[in-house]
C-alpha cells in the first residue's frame, strides 16, 4: 500500500492549484460571482488506494469530495474484474459510498473506475474520473495494457466500448463468462486495463447494449486481436497512460501510447432458420431468413406452375421476393412451400420443409361498386418512376424503376432526342442495363458523350409496358441538363499501385453518405464532378472476396472485416474543395495499405 502513498499525497497537495475553490455556496444556490467551472476534487479515500486484505465480503469505499457531488451516470462506475451484479454506489453528504452487491474473488486485483460518473450538485461539472486499485489478495498485479477501438466503417473512436481481456483463450469464452479484467474506452476510443497479472490474454472490444459484459452477437458489435497478448509494461506513478485526461486535451490525449487497436463491427447472424414472411399484395410476397446466403434446395406454389412465380434474391441473399405471374384471381390464402436447410440445434445445417400460409391484405373484404369508383389511377397503370439526376447521369444513366415485374416491354419505342445549346435538336441511340440485383429496375445510358449545355430528354411511349397485374404504363417524359453551375467543382484521383479489387468511395464531411462510388481492379483515373465547395474524404476498401460488397468480419472464424483505410491529404482525412476549381490528387493504394 506505501507505493500508493504517493499519488493520494501528491492529489491532496496539488489539488488547491489545479482546482481552484468554487465561488459557489456548495448547501444553497449561488447569490452572485463567477459561476462555478471548477469540477469536484477528491480530499481523501478509506481505504487508502492500493489496499491489500480488502475483505472479500461487506467491503465498502468511501471517496470524500470538497463540496457537494452527484452521481451523473450510475453505469459509468465500473468494477473490473466486472460482477454478476454491479457495485452499488451512493451519495451521503460529501462523499460517495461504493459497495458490493455479491462476494469478491479471493487472491484477486480489482480495479474500480469512477470514470464520468460523478458531478458537483450545482453546476453539474464533470469530475474528471478516478482509478482506484485493491486486492482481496497479499499483493496488488501490476502490469498494464493500452489500445483504442475504432468503428470499422469510419474509422472514427468510439466511446463506451468494453473492452475485455481472457485468461480463458478458447473461442467460447467471450459468449459464455465475464471477463478476467475490463475497461470502458472514453472519447478518444481510448482504454488501459491496469493492474492485471503477467499472463497472456485474448483480447476483444464489445459493445455491450444490455451490459451484462457477455457479448451477445445479436445485440453488440466486438473488435478483436487475432493473436493472444502478453502485457509488456509495468503500472507506475508516473505513467501517462494511467492518468485521467481532459478529453478536450488534444495534444494530451493524442501522445497516450496505443498498443493494440481493434475496429468494432456487427456480425452477420450465422444460425439459419426462416425468420419472416408475409403477403404485401394479392400477388407478392417475401420469405426472410435469418442469416445470409440461405440455401433453399426449393420452393413452390400450391396452384401455379414454376413458371407462374417470379423470384428475385436480395445482395445478401437472405431475402426472397416472390410474384405470381398469373392472370387468375390469387386465392385468399397463397400456401408457399420452402424447403431450404436450417440449422439445428447442435449447429449442422440439415433439411427442412416449411409451409407458409400467407392470407391477401384484401381477404375478407366485400368491395361494392361505389368502390371500383374510389380505384386510384396508380390501381389500374403499370406502376414505374423514371428520374435521372444530374450529377450522377453520366455515371448511373437515367433510372427506371416499376413496382412490379414487367411481363412485355418495348424498349425500342423509347425516343432520345437532344439540344444543343444553339437549341439544335438531334435524335441519338440509348444502352440498356437491367440491374443486376433488381429485375425491376433498369440503368438507360445515352451512347453520345453528355455535355454541358445540352439537354437530353427521353421519352416513355403509352403502353411500353405491362407489368404481371396486365396493367400498362403511362406516356412520361424526363429531361435532363448537365449543371452548369461555375461555381462547383470537380475532383480527379489518380489512382496507383492497384494489385487487387478496392471498393473508392467519396464521402461528404460527416463521412456518412457515399457521393459517388467506383469499384476498381486496376490503376485508373476516376473523376467525381459537381462538387459544392467544403469538405470531403475518400474511403477505400480492401475487396478480399471480391465481391464488390464491404463485408464484416466473424469471429469464430477469425475473420476481420474488410480493410478499410481512408485516403490521407497533408495528414488529414478530409480534403478542402474550393468552389470553382480543378482538383487533382493522386493515390497509391499500394502505399495506403501497406
């Protein structure tokens, strides 16, 4: 306990110069002055830090301020190694009295973190956190680790994750026990788990939704290290690691050493079964499964041919749209037969055989003829939207969509004309791209180069479609010009050092929307026009399974999700496009992820 002497000597002296008295009456409430900024100190603990023979049953801590405190978040007082219960805390006077709801682990260090829990009773100033050590044992563990945790997507910190050490190094570990020492990261993503013992450890970032420090992979996202960890660095006074930090303490917070970083990411469900299923329209319905990839050996339609249903898989094959492609009324209850395999409860995947009854949203209804007189007109047309936009036309074409598969078209009636800026008009020739993920929806590109200054309009003859209702479509026109406007901009990257497929996509300044997205295999240049002027960022994923998706890791299968990095200009993530100009950057991605 002497070795601890120290710290709670040197608080108690310094505390004066570094928090100044507040001007505030701490019993009633402020009659004049300087309002108070200055957060509560601590002025003594019992039993002093760094206690041995802490009593494994009826133990208690109490922390004495130097005015009058609150508990502002009771989860932020964290006991590690964390309990089935967490410690009770309460507020008597000045001071905070934390006690245990259940036995402690004899012959263990402990560690109890304040955190942001406590704040002073007027003002609501933050106190800044404390780490307090103990052990139920004759000595204190101490070795220490760093790390921070970042989101796998934005590469942002995050705060709040738990992250959590093993002694236990098997795969099951995380999902069936508490963890042997835990700590939660602050604003910087940041954590250190002192006071542990010199052993090697599995290391994993949860974030943990009910609290309970088990990881739960249908609730939280977790981080992990691929390897086991051995502790390098001893835990001393004078260690910056184990201090508590102004979070707006940039420079501070920043120079702190991170030994393992791990990006926090929400795992595919793995367990198979069909989840969901309904009936939206009198000739659609959807089957949903649980997890991804399903495998459906196959299915059927009481009443109807194979060739009388229309399916169409999701990306992730995990969703199943069927329509009935058939004149006849559907009968009020469509009885759908899956059969797929499901994975059963020793974790095999085995055949099963499922049978869907799915009544029509319109069973039962008794329609009068008043009725047929309130039919809207989208009830009785071929139901399609049609847009371009254009920034995005030279890139995606002009995007035709219908609600429902379509049974005949007539794509060469389509007429493409175009002006120029001299208002001359010229007719052109139009590509057609059926979606490769949608058979609903359709990509139609001009053939010509696009210019600014002319305008491009396509039109939709009546009847160019009928969709599996009989219905046809509607005449439509869209026009569309290049924008013109001088004072956007455009961004040109050339990119090097491609050795296998990456996923480029350019992001706004709060990085949480794609502008424009490219999927590469080679070196290329790759142009993103239109640009307002502010603040962009360009983030490149590592398309391992090449399959132009970005997808998230497994842990049981040690499997990271996809590398993501995000381009660097001058050591910053984000680029500044001034309005009016040409940009030119160039990226090696050889560089970027080596």
């Amino acid at each position: 306990m002497k070795r601890f002497l120290p710290i709670i000597l040197f608080l108690l002296a310094m505390s004066p110069v570094f928090f100044a008295p507040s001007c505030a009456n701490t019993t009633q409430a402020p009659t004049g002055g300087p309002k108070d900024t200055i957060p509560p100190v601590i002025v003594n603990i019992k039993p002093l830090p760094g206690r041995t023979g802490f009593p494994v049953s009826k133990g208690k801590i109490v922390f004495y301020f130097d005015e009058y405190v609150t508990i502002k978040n009771q989860t932020s007082i964290y006991l590690s190694p964390p309990q089935a219960k967490r410690p009770q805390a309460k507020i008597v006077g000045k001071t905070l009295v934390v006690t245990f709801e259940e036995d402690l682990e004899p012959e263990t260090t402990y560690t109890l973190n304040l955190n942001d829990a406590i704040a002073d009773n007027n003002e609501g100033n933050i106190f800044a956190g404390f780490t307090y050590v103990f052990s139920t044992g004759q000595k204190i563990d101490s070795m220490f680790v760093t790390g921070s945790v970042l989101d796998c997507n934005t590469l942002d910190p995050v705060k709040g994750a738990t992250v959590m050490l093993y002694k236990d190094h098997s795969d099951s570990a995380v999902f069936l026990h508490r963890p042997y020492a835990a700590a939660k990261t602050d604003d910087w993503g940041y954590f250190v788990i002192p006071y542990i013992q010199d052993t090697s450890y599995r290391i994993y970032a949860v974030m943990d939704q009910s609290n309970d420090n088990i990881y739960n992979p249908d609730e939280d996202k977790i981080g992990f290290i691929d390897s086991v960890i051995v502790p390098k660095w001893h835990a001393a006074d004078t260690i910056p690691e184990l201090l508590k930090y102004d979070m707006k303490d940039t420079l501070g917070c920043r120079e702190r050493r991170v030994e393992h970083e791990m990006v926090l990411f929400q795992e595919r469900p793995t367990k198979q079964f069909l989840s969901n299923s309904g009936r939206p329209s009198d000739r659609q319905a959807f089957v949903a499964f649980r997890a991804q990839d399903a495998w459906i050996d196959s299915l059927w339609v009481a009443g109807y041919n194979a060739n009388q249903i229309i399916s169409q898989f999701n990306r992730e094959q995990d969703s199943l749209l069927l329509w009935v492609n058939d004149r006849r009324i559907p009968p009020d209850t469509l009885h759908v037969f899956v059969a797929y395999r499901k994975t059963d409860s020793l974790g095999a995947m085995v055949p099963d055989l499922e049978h869907l009854r799915l009544a029509s949203p319109t069973a039962g209804k008794i329609f009068a003829r008043s009725s047929r007189r309130n039919l809207k007109h989208e009830d009785t047309t071929c139901v399609m939207k049609f847009a371009a936009d254009p920034t995005t036309v030279e890139q995606v074409g002009f995007r035709l969509e219908f609600s429902l598969p379509i049974i005949s078209q007539k794509f060469d009636s389509l007429d493409f004309r175009y002006l120029n800026p001299k208002q001359k008009e010229f007719k052109g020739e139009l590509r057609i791209e059926r979606d490769s993920l949608d058979l609903r929806c359709y990509n139609i590109f001009p053939t010509v180069k696009m210019q600014a200054g002319f305008e491009y309009r396509i039109k939709i003859p009546h009847r160019a479609f009928r969709d599996i209702n009989g219905h046809y479509s509607d005449s439509t026109e869209v026009k569309v010009s290049l924008p013109t406007d001088e004072a956007l901009s455009s961004l040109k990257a050339m990119v090097s050092g491609v050795h296998e497929k990456y996923i480029v996509e350019l992001l706004g300044e709060k990085a949480d929307k794609t502008l424009r997205r490219y999927v590469i295999e080679k070196d290329c240049s790759l142009f993103f026009p239109y640009l307002k002027e502010g603040k962009y960022c360009i983030r490149v994923t590592q398309d391992v399974n090449r399959n132009s998706m970005v997808d998230t890791g497994d842990l049981l299968a040690r499997r990271q999700p996809e590398l993501v990095k995000f381009v660097q200009f001058a050591g910053d993530k984000f680029l500044d496009i001034p309005k009016s100009s040409e940009v030119e950057q160039n990226i090696n991605l050889a560089e970027l992820f080596r």
